[in-house]
C-alpha cells in the first residue's frame, strides 16, 4: 500500500535515536509549583483560589475565562503562596498561580464513567472541566474543537501520530506504552459525531508504534492506522488532512469545514482520562533530549514544575550547552532560563552543544527555488520575506502571504542561510495585529 503524504516538505535529521528507545519515567516535583493562567489559546483562566488556600492534586484553581478558554488544575496538594506574573519558555510574563508543594500528592475524589453511561453533552462537559487543550503546541480548548457548528458534516477524527517534529519521542513512546487508552479516547471522540471514522496517523521511520496502534484497533470497524511517508511538516494540520483524506485547507477554514477534526496523541489520551476516568489534565509526558543532554529520555510529569528539574533528571548537561529550546528544532523556542513551568504545550526540553543557527552567515538570494519546492503551502517564500524586508503589506497579501503555516522548512533549505521564516512570521504578525486595531 503507498504511504500517504503531501506536497512539499523537507528531511532534516530527526535524531529521535537519542531517546525513543527510553521508557517513560515517572518524574516527582519537588519546590514550588507555577501555573501561568494562558496555557491555551483564549482568554486567560480566572482563579478561583487566593493566596494561603490549600489545594489537593486535581482540584480547579483557575476557570475558563469566556467560551475559548479552559480551566487549570493543580497538580500536587499544598498551599497557595501568590498569585503573580512569572516569566514563561517563551520569554514573556504571565500572571501565575504559585503553590508551595507539600509533597503529599492528596487528591480530590475523580468520578470514573463508563462511555455508554454519558450522553454527548455530558462528554463535551466532562473534557471541559478536565481543562483539556491541544497538546501538539497550539493549545486550542478540546471541548470547542469538539463542538463544531455542524457535527453531521464532520467525517474523520485524525489522530496526529506522525510527530515529524525532530527529536521529539513522546508521542511515539505513548503508543507503544499505553496504545489501548488511545484507541479508547479515540473511541470516546468518535461517539459524539453520528458517522465519523478514525484515521491514526503515523509516520514510517515508527514501524514499531504502527505495528502496536495497528494491532489496537484490529477489532475496532470504525478506525484504521495509515501509514505516512516520513518528511517534515507531516504532522501539520493541513498536511495531516491532505495526506489521510486528501482534502484541503487553507487559512480561512477550520479543519471542521473540511469534515475534518485532528488530535494529537497526548490529547486523545488526554480525552480518555477524562470522560472515563474523571481525571483533569495535571500532567504530560515531555521529551529531554539533544546531543548536550547526558540521559536523554521521556518523562511524565507533573505541569507547573520547572524545566531545571527535568533537566536534572536527564542527568544534567554534557559540557557547556549553548542552546536551549522548547519544543523541537523546527517550531521551538529557544530559552534564555530554565526556571519557568512546564505547561500543558511543553512538548520537549532539547539541549544543544552549539547554537549552530547564531552562527551562520547571511548571503544575498541566489534564486535557487528551494524554499518554493519545500513549502507545504506551495508559496514563494524568499519573495515573501522580500516584502516584509520592505514591509510592503499589499505585495504580501497578493501573494498570499497569510497561508504560511510558519513551519521553518524555507529557511531549514535555503543554501544561503537567510531567515525567511522569522521575516515571514514578523509581518504576519503585523498584519494581524494592523487588522485588530481597523
């Protein structure tokens, strides 16, 4: 059978060698916990504790501050200390709720179901007050993803299994651990859409996650595993959709006007903990890993502990690292601290030996095409980046400018080393916020 996948693309290396072999590890917080109230997209969570309250592990602390929000739940027991902004991976501030850690881990009573007890509107209640949210990065509110205007149009739930992300291994070791409450989130979402089937999608350099979420769905009519041809950004939503059904997105749709609805791995578990076992989302797994990383591995931990900590458990660094990103090499950010939270987008801790990228010398175009044939859009991105050098908004719009999914895959080929990601994204951003103001 041919291995389903889109148009564009790159290879960079996945090094995902360093940890995908490293079984989760369970990893115990110790200090201070922080919980920025925007860990989503929306408005920032309201809360609901004040400073000297007690809290249990699993209890709200903060909820959802309008219908694009979601609430927060503490991870551990303990007592409140502030609330007050601290800074997060990606270097802004955010106000936050700090609890003292009493390392008892006493937790609130969770309300288990059986999926064929809860009505659909009883299951969309249940996702929105476990707080869950995409957990690729975007961080959009489950529960409205799961709510579309029109759910009979909807006919595929897309599982992300691809994780095309370099080095990043977490996803990949969920399916091997823990593939049966995948398929039962999987199931758990499939039942609120009268005719929808489930595609899981998994990139071939796993043949042994495929092999395992293959032999999970085997009895299940209504799913099926396809097979991805392993290229970067295969795991993008409008790349993950055109791979699997063959539709098509672009900026002005939602994947739901293409009958369309796509999870990441960590959400669909996410989703089974809580519609059947009641639990909130207190916790993800997170890859430490990069060639300045002594242990590299996967853990799962607890949100609202520090990035320092993970590293310690990785076994510290290996010499003097000179660059630390959240998330993987593509789409990450780099951090000038490790003394922020992890939080519910924290995908990945990666540590690198050189900043290769600050190094790197800039040289005029030579026109080569290369970051045309890489863009999964299908746009021209060195013209692009052209017009935001001269910040011509109308040449930008023309040439739809707008459509870039900010992936990195231009700047990643570009023989002449020019930022035409970072270029790309600074003049969407102005034009975005150009708009706000009209």
């Amino acid at each position: 059978m041919g291995k389903c996948t889109f148009k564009g693309g790159v290879h960079p290396y996945d090094g995902k060698e360093l940890s995908k072999d490293v079984p989760i590890k369970e990893l115990f917080p110790e200090g201070d916990m922080v919980y920025p109230l925007s860990q989503h997209i929306g408005a920032p969570a309201v809360p609901v504790v004040a400073k000297g309250d007690r809290v249990l592990a699993g209890q709200l602390i903060a909820e959802a501050g309008g219908f694009i929000s979601a609430n927060i739940h503490s991870s551990v027991s303990g007592t409140v200390k502030a609330i007050e902004p601290r800074t997060l991976a990606t270097g802004g501030k955010c106000n936050s709720i700090i609890i003292e850690n009493d390392g008892q881990y006493e937790e609130v009573e969770y309300v288990p179901k059986k999926l064929e007890e809860l009505s659909r509107d009883e299951i969309r209640e249940r996702v929105k007050a476990a707080g869950v949210v995409g957990m690729g990065g975007a961080g959009f509110p489950t529960n409205v993803k799961l709510t579309p205007k029109n759910p009979e149009s909807i006919d595929y739930i897309i599982v992300n299994g691809a994780e095309c992300e370099p080095y990043l291994t977490s996803d990949y070791r969920r399916m091997l651990e823990e593939s049966d409450k995948i398929v039962q989130g999987l199931k758990v979402a499939l039942s609120l859409f009268d005719h929808a089937h489930g595609i899981i999608g998994i990139e071939d350099n796993k043949p042994e996650a495929i092999a395992v979420m293959q032999k999970a769905v085997e009895n299940e009519s209504n799913m099926e595993v396809k097979v991805l041809k392993t290229k970067y950004p295969q795991g993008g939503e409008r790349s993950l959709i055109y791979a699997t059904t063959g539709r098509s997105i672009n900026s002005s749709m939602l994947p739901a006007d293409a009958g369309c609805i796509v999870h990441n791995i960590d959400t669909i578990f996410s989703i089974y903990m809580a519609v059947i076992e009641g639990k909130p989302l207190t916790k993800r797994i997170v890859t430490v890993t990069g060639d300045g990383v002594k242990n590299p591995g996967n853990f799962y931990v607890w949100l609202g502990m520090s990035y320092r900590q993970l590293l310690e458990a990785a076994g510290g660094v290996v010499g003097e690292p000179e660059k630390y990103i959240s998330g993987g090499p593509m789409m990450g950010f780099a951090m000038y601290s490790l003394d922020v939270p992890v939080v519910k987008g924290s995908s990945s801790l990666l540590v690198m030996k050189e900043d290769i990228v600050s190094k790197v010398e800039t040289s005029a175009c030579i026109r080569c095409g290369r970051c045309g044939e890489g863009c999964p859009s299908h746009l021209l991105p060195a013209k692009l980046a052209g017009f935001a050098a001269r910040n011509n908004e109308a040449g930008f719009l023309k040439f739809d400018g707008m459509e870039c999914v900010e992936c990195g895959s231009c700047s990643f080929v570009c023989p002449a080393k020019r930022p035409l990601t970072q270029q790309i994204k600074s003049m969407r951003r102005t034009i975005m916020a150009n708009r706000r103001k009209k």
